[in-house]
C-alpha cells in the first residue's frame, strides 16, 4: 500500500474520530440542557398549580377585587401555555413568568387590606408553599442557565462551530427574569 494512502485513510480516521466525539459531546450538553428544563418545569408546574388554590382561597374575602383575581387567572394560563414550548421556547416561558410574578404581588399587595384573609391559615400556608416554589425556582433556573451558557459556548468555539449548525444544533434561550422581580414575593400575612 503507498504510504499517500496510508496518509489519507489515517487523515480520513482521525476526522471522522473528531465529528464522531464533537457530535456526542453536543448531544451530551443538549441532553443536560433538556434535563435543566425539565427541572424548571416541575417547579413551574407546582407553582401554577398552587395558584388555583390561592385564589379560590382569597375569591370569597376579595368579592370586589376580581380584576386582580382574573389578572391572575389569565397570567397563570399564559404561563402555562408557554411553558408546553419546552426549552426552545424558555424565554418566552420567561416573560410569561414574570407577568405571572406580577399579578401575584398585585395580589398579595391586596391581600395586605383584609384583616380576615391575613388571618387565614389556608392562605398564609399556600403563600409559604409558594415562596418555597419561587426559591427553588429560582435555583433550578441558575442550573439551566449554567447548563445553556455551557452548550451555547460549546457550538459557537472553534472548531465545534463548523458541524453544529449543518447537525442541527442551535443556540437555546436563557430562562431569565426581570429584575424587579428576581425578589420572591415577600406578603406577611401574619396579623400584629
């Protein structure tokens, strides 16, 4: 065998050992992304569930304050549908959680002016299991965003940029929050 084909297969060898460990070095970080995700999405998920209960709970004390309740309502729904987009959809996600974080502080800041309500041990309960949910929330969101920044600085560097935009591997959104409200909603519901 020449030695210019001995040259070539092992040239041919080793770039075909590159694209074969690059691509599953990608598809390890994209898997780690989609499991960061998942993670949001079980804390998301018990956070929208828990906000039915909460209105329910304050809907008889606040007969006025319904435009609050259905804000609520309609953010919880928003959130809820943009979270089924999975990660490629997490800053979408994101906005439609930051909406939903302000309808409850507009709720909470309502709940302040009926004595009964901030009696309510139902509510002061389901405000805790809520501040629960937003810190970790708030924990697996700094877990997934590690996790993007990781696989986006994966497929932007030298040479992985070359094969993964032609394999399919696209840049994924942060999961980020306004900054007004990065702070857990804070309600003492505890009466002086």
């Amino acid at each position: 065998m020449p030695l210019w084909l001995i040259i070539l297969l092992i040239a041919v060898a080793v770039i075909a050992l590159f694209l074969i460990f690059t691509y599953n070095a990608l598809v390890r970080l994209r898997n780690m992304v989609d499991e960061a995700w998942n993670q949001i999405s079980v804390q998301l998920k018990r956070r929208h569930d828990l906000i039915p209960n909460l209105v329910n709970a304050v809907k008889g004390y606040m007969d006025f304050e319904q435009e609050t309740l259905t804000k609520v309502i309609e953010a919880r729904s928003a959130a809820v549908g943009a979270q089924q987009g999975g990660p490629a959809n997490a800053g979408q996600a994101a906005q439609a959680e930051n909406f939903l974080t302000g309808a409850l502080r507009q709720l909470f800041a309502l709940v302040e002016n009926y004595p009964d309500l901030k009696a309510n041990e139902n509510v002061m309960q389901l405000q805790e299991e809520l501040t629960t949910t937003e810190n970790q929330i708030g924990f697996s969101r700094q877990h997934y965003n590690s996790t993007v920044r990781e696989f986006n600085t994966a497929i932007q560097t030298f040479p992985n940029v070359l094969i993964a935009g032609p394999l399919g591997f696209r840049e994924r959104d942060y999961f980020q929050i306004a900054e007004s409200d990065a702070a857990v909603p804070e309600v003492n519901l505890r009466t002086t």
